[in-house]
C-alpha cells in the first residue's frame, strides 16, 4: 500500500495560488490539509504532515525542518492584511490587542514598535473581536488575514506593518515559508516546486476555482500587487534580520 505524503497548507486568500497549483498542476501525488497557519506549523511539529505552508517566526523552532521551494507570502511594498489599526497615532498608543491568527504578524509588531516607534505598550490577547466595537483611548488592533477587508477605513489609523517594516530596514518581509523534514525525498521538493509555480501562474484560475474567493473583487489586485510570491535572496536576509530580533512578544490574556 502506497502513502501519500502530506502537505499543510493555510487557509486564506493569499495562499489559493498555491492550492490550486497542488491540485491541478497534475505531477503531485500527496494529500493536501487546509488548516489555520497555528495549526500548520503544529502539524508539521507532530509529525502529521511531511511539508508545510508556515508562518516564518516559528521556522527556528521546528525541529528538522528545512525551507524550501522558490516561493513564500511575501511582500515588496503594502500586505493590506496585516494592519495595527487605531483612533490614536501609534506613537501615543498604550495598549495592542493581538490577533492570535499568526505568530509572524505578532513579532513584527514587537519589532516595529521596539525599533520604528519606539513605544513600550501593553500587549493583550484578542480573544474577541467585539472589543474593536467599542476602543478605549490609547487602544490599537492588530488585524490579520482576510477579516482585514473589512474593517478597512473603520479607524482614523492604520498601519501597514509590512509597510512599516520596509520603510525602517529598505528590505521586503516573509510572512510563511515552505518547509519539509529533512531527508524529503528530492523528487518532492521538485514536484511541489512545479506545482507552485504553476498556481502562481495562473493566479486569476485560481481565484475563479475558489468558492470562498471568486465574487471578492479585490482578490485579483490583492494577489498580484499586495502579495509578492517570489523567496529570492532579499527576502532570505530580510529572514534572518527578523530572526536576530527574536520572539518576545507575549501577549497577557484579557483583563476584563
């Protein structure tokens, strides 16, 4: 009996490039699992799955994982889904409330307010989103992913965090990699490499293939000028600065 490799991958918009490319592209044989990206890098931590779609902050802890393949979400310029959004300017801001979807978005943060802002605010755990009907003075949101859209232009600021991060360090971000258990077999690597390639080549397919996406009218435009897919060699060393900075963000759960 043959077994399939798995592969994780995340469930947004900014990844269906990548999942149609998977499941057409029509040389990968492996079985493919749609999770939060949480959940994706704990997959590939318990063994579950072979190679996964990863958020970048967590790579340095997963044991036996190598990055790979050509491809990443990245970006160049603005990510549009990963905003701080505040009534106040970031610089006077006293407490972040932390959406918990991404690991990634939540370090950067603690980067660019350590190092771009120079603000030393409290951090807490967005367990509910309600708490962004009703901001406090002083309160700023961090906001990931898709639900992004539609708080767009709902706060008198917003801040673009890959933006941000550009503007202080002139080098793109890498928000998730592709990483495999080391000894992979080559030929996999080379096999989902293609499939990539493919999806990202056929970006408006792969919009039209998903139910979720295809009557959205910004997922065109999101995905071929917010969303840049290419792990080239600025976005390595862009990598390893984030990694230098390290993991300190720990957000305190709701006070009530």
């Amino acid at each position: 009996m043959v077994i399939n490799p798995k592969i994780a991958a995340i469930s947004y918009l900014n990844t269906i490039p990548f999942i149609y490319g998977i499941r057409h592209e029509g040389n990968l044989v492996a079985d493919l699992v749609i999770v939060p990206p949480s959940d994706c890098a704990k997959q590939f931590a318990e063994g579950k799955v072979d190679m996964a779609l990863v958020p970048a902050a967590v790579v340095p802890t997963l044991k036996g994982a190598e990055i790979v393949t050509d491809y990443c979400i990245g970006a160049v310029g603005a990510v549009r889904t990963v905003v701080i959004v505040s009534n106040t300017p970031i610089e006077q801001v006293r407490r972040i409330w932390l959406d918990s979807h991404s690991r990634t978005s939540v370090q950067l943060a603690g980067y660019l307010a350590q190092y771009r802002w120079k603000i030393t605010p409290e951090w807490l755990a967005m367990d509910d989103y309600s708490v962004l009907d009703h901001p406090q003075e002083g309160d700023a949101f961090l906001l990931i992913g898709d639900k992004v859209f539609g708080y767009e232009g709902r706060f008198a600021y917003s801040y673009d965090l890959a933006q941000e991060w550009i503007a202080h360090t002139r080098l793109p971000f890498v928000f998730a990699v592709w990483v495999a258990r080391k000894g992979t077999s080559y030929e996999l690597y080379d096999s989902l490499q293609r499939a990539l390639t493919f999806g990202v080549e056929h970006t408006y397919e792969a919009i039209l293939d998903s139910d979720e996406h295809r009557e959205k009218p910004y997922a065109y435009e999101y995905l071929t000028r917010n969303i840049d897919f290419l792990f080239d060699e600025q976005k390595h060393k862009a990598l390893k600065k984030f990694w230098d900075f390290g993991m300190k963000v720990q957000p305190k759960v709701n006070p009530g």
